[in-house]
C-alpha cells in the first residue's frame, strides 16, 4: 500500500477523542501533512474527556496544537467548518486519504447519504468521488441497524469502517496502550510506518505481543 503523505482528518463529537489526538500527533511526527477540521460538537467532548481546550478560530487551534505537539511548519493546516474554499473541498485537489476519528453516527449518517452540510462532510464526498481513502472510526455501542446500514453502504463505496474497537492481546498497561491499538491499525491502512506496537508474531514476547 503506498503511503498516505497528505491526509485529511476530520474530528467530531463521538466520544474518544484521544484516538483522534493520537492520531494526529503520529501523523505530523511522521512527515504526514495534515488538514485538520473539528466539529462544534468535538469541541465539547474535548473538554469532558481529555486536557485539550480546541478553539473554533483555525489560528488558534493551530498554536494550540503547536503548543501541545511541536511546532511542525507546513506539515499542519486547520481549516473552518464552512471554509468552502479549503483544498479539500474540491476534487481538483484532494487529500490521498481521509480519516474521521472519531466519528458519530450522525457523521456517518451524513456521509453515507452523500450530504455536504460542512466543509468535513465535503471532504468525505470529495474523498469517495475521486476514488481515494476515506477511513471512518465509529464509536458507538451497541449499533443500531440504521448505523449496520450507514457502514454496509460506505464499505460498499470503497471506504474503510474501522470502529474504534482495542485490543488487548497485546497487554496495555495503561489508557495510552488501549488507544495506540486503535491508532495503530488506522495507520496501516494509511501506510504510515509507526512503532506503536510490533506486528503479530514479531514482538519477541510470544502472542501477546502482536499488533
């Protein structure tokens, strides 16, 4: 799989942030250009679940995470939620890939349906229409049929439904551990190399040490 080197990803308001925070932290440590969009609603589940305070002025949010990461000149852009014209709202110049992380079942909703309401929903239907790598990570439980649905239909697209569903055969020890489980397999799927955890039977540890 050839490696994602400007992805697209989209934050909202499901509940596991982190993975998403994770996820970009990996990226842009990794070279990755990133365009970043945050939901209203990730906003709010920012400041339940984790430390990170997420301003809604793309500027802003840009030093914040500068702050928190490093700075990483070029490799990060933060674009408003109706910024009709970001990159990544056309198909003249879309990403190589696109991830939600998290993503709510509204999201998904939306995107299955091909609505364009916000420049994240655009980004998705830009990301399917020109045939490249739309990666969504569902956290919800239990799923309703609706929801069983909204993914059969953007598998069926081409898209990748990754729920943000841990492991534990690789025994984490803490919350990060859990959390690098997830990121990890969405990294593959970009061709991002990470050393989050080894690949299956190549940790040295016997099984518990597979990805």
């Amino acid at each position: 799989m050839s490696r994602a080197s400007r992805v697209v990803l989209g934050l909202t308001g499901a509940s596991g942030l982190q993975y998403g925070l994770r996820l970009l932290e990996c990226l842009l440590a990794d070279g990755v250009e990133v365009q970043l969009v945050v939901s209203r609603a990730a906003q709010m589940v920012a400041a339940l679940e984790t430390d990170w305070r997420l301003p809604s002025r793309p500027a802003e949010l840009e030093a914040v995470i500068g702050e928190r990461l490093g700075p990483f000149p070029g490799r990060l852009r933060v674009f408003g939620r109706e910024d009709w014209t970001a990159p990544p709202a056309s198909g003249s110049n879309p990403p190589d890939a696109m991830v939600i992380c998290p993503c709510t079942t509204g999201t998904l909703a939306a995107v299955a349906s091909g609505l364009s309401d916000s420049l994240l929903e655009r980004a998705a239907d830009v990301v399917l229409k020109e045939r490249r790598r739309l990666i969504v990570v569902p956290r919800e439980t239990p799923f309703s049929e609706i929801h069983l649905e909204h993914m059969l239909r953007l598998t069926r697209m081409g898209a990748v439904v990754l729920p943000a569903n841990p492991g534990f055969y690789h025994r984490p020890q803490d919350i990060d551990g859990v959390v690098d489980f997830v990121v990890a397999r969405i990294l593959d799927q970009l061709g991002v190399d990470h050393a989050l955890m080894a690949p299956w039977g190549e940790g040295g540890d016997g099984p518990g040490a597979g990805g």
